[in-house]
C-alpha cells in the first residue's frame, strides 16, 4: 500500500494516536506517497465532469478548495477558474507542504503565474466546520474529507460552503458507490470503522476518519437541508463494480 517514501508502521501509529489536526500535521511530509492521497485519475475526470459548467464560458470565476491537504485538488480548481483559487485546510503542515509544492510549480521562469488566464493560488489555515467566507466562490470542492467528520458535523460544513458560494455556485465532490456486502472492501471498511470506534472510546483525544458514515443518501439529505439542489453526475472511465455500475460517481450540488 506504501511506497518505500511512505510513511512507516510507527509514524502511523503515532499519527493514529494523536488528534485529526496533529496527525496530519505528523504525516504530511510523506502524505503524497500514501494511498490516502486521492488518486490523479479521480482528479482528472472531477475536472473532465465539471468541464463547461461554469458560468462565463462554461469556467468559474474563484474556486474553493475545502481540506486541501497538500493540494492534490488545487491542480483541478486551476483548470477550471480563472480569478483565483483557494486552499482551506486545518493542519499547519498539510498547508506547508502544499504551499511548498506551489512555489516549485510557479517559480520557474516560464510560468506565468497570475496572468493570462492563469488563478492566483492562496492558502489560508482554517476549520472547515466554521469557514471563513461569504458569497465569494463559484466552485467548492472536496476530496477525501467528509470522513473526517461526524454525520451531525456535516451540517456546519455544508453550511459554510453554502454561505461561500455566489449564487449559481455548485459545491463538487467524488463519492463512492457502497461495496457490496460479499467484497473484502465491505468487510475491510467495516473492520476499520469497528477499530476506529473502539481507538475513539478509549484514547483521547479522538481520531476522526471513518468510511461508512457518509452514505450519498444521508449526504444528499444535509446538502439538501443546507439549500443546496443536488444531483449525482456520471464520470468518465469511472472503475466498474461486479455488476457494471459505476463504482462512485461526482455529487454536483448547487446554490440556488
């Protein structure tokens, strides 16, 4: 599952003993050589599914990444806006590493960074749960997140983008189709979530990441309680389940 760059066996068991902010802080020198990084394919056909949606042109004005980590997402928002994109993120580290990787993209002497139709790239530290923005995004995005939070959290998230967005804004995110029960992944997710209970109930302070609790039914519910209109989009080359259907599709909600 790792490559040799990865992180190892007791730096995962001490970012799996610390809060979510200070793990991540502890694994993001090395997150990029994990499978918790979402893979460029995903990325890729977001961009590809979301293509020609904006409203000049078919792009977006300001983007919004939303738990940026080290910024795999940001390379999506900058395909499709042309003003400005913003990475949120809660740990000081994953906002380090992605700054990092921002200043090697854009120092060498052919880019052209800001210009020609090319967004200003910021990063700015912040809980997702309570964003700082109003009315100032076309485009929200998330990848990978919404594990991180309590299903009764997911109201204060949907919320803050909700707020953030402009009228007309959509508020983007890859969601995976449930395994099916007879899989290993079925039984592999529910294992890690029965761990991640019983870790939560007996150490302090709690690590928040679980895979079976943002269901597109509940999700849809809180985007829909939130005022968002939402819709599941089919993606490009999306992997195939036993039975043919997409393994996960992209959930587009937008602001009315």
């Amino acid at each position: 599952m790792f490559s040799p760059q990865g992180p190892t066996l007791r730096e995962l068991t001490a970012q799996a003993l610390s809060s979510v902010e200070r793990g991540y802080d502890l694994l993001a020198p090395k997150f990029d050589h994990t499978p918790f990084r979402t893979p460029g394919r995903i990325l890729d056909a977001t961009a590809e599914a979301l293509c020609g949606l904006g409203p000049s042109e078919g792009r977006f004005g300001a983007g919004l990444d939303v738990c940026c980590g080290t910024g795999a997402g940001i390379g999506v928002l900058r395909s499709l806006c042309r003003e400005r994109v913003v990475g949120v993120d809660f740990s000081a580290g994953m906002l380090a590493e992605a700054q990092e990787a921002e200043y090697g993209r854009t120092s060498g002497p052919a880019v052209a960074y800001g210009h020609s139709g090319t967004p200003t790239v910021t990063y700015i530290r912040a809980d997702a749960r309570t964003l700082p923005f109003t009315t100032a995004f076309d485009l929200a995005v998330t990848f990978g997140a919404l594990g991180h939070f309590l299903p009764a959290e997911r109201a204060a998230v949907f919320a803050g983008v909700h707020r953030a967005l402009r009228p007309g804004g959509i508020f983007a995110f890859p969601i995976a189709a449930p395994p099916p029960p007879r899989s290993a992944l079925y039984w592999t997710l529910l294992g890690f979530d029965a761990v991640m209970r019983v870790r939560n109930a007996l150490w302090r302070p709690p690590f928040v990441m679980y895979y079976r609790t943002s269901s597109l039914g509940a999700v849809r519910a809180d985007l829909r309680a939130a005022g968002f209109g939402v819709e599941v989009v089919p993606v490009q080359g999306a992997a195939r389940r036993p039975d043919g259907s997409p393994a996960w599709g992209l959930v587009v909600a937008r602001k009315p």
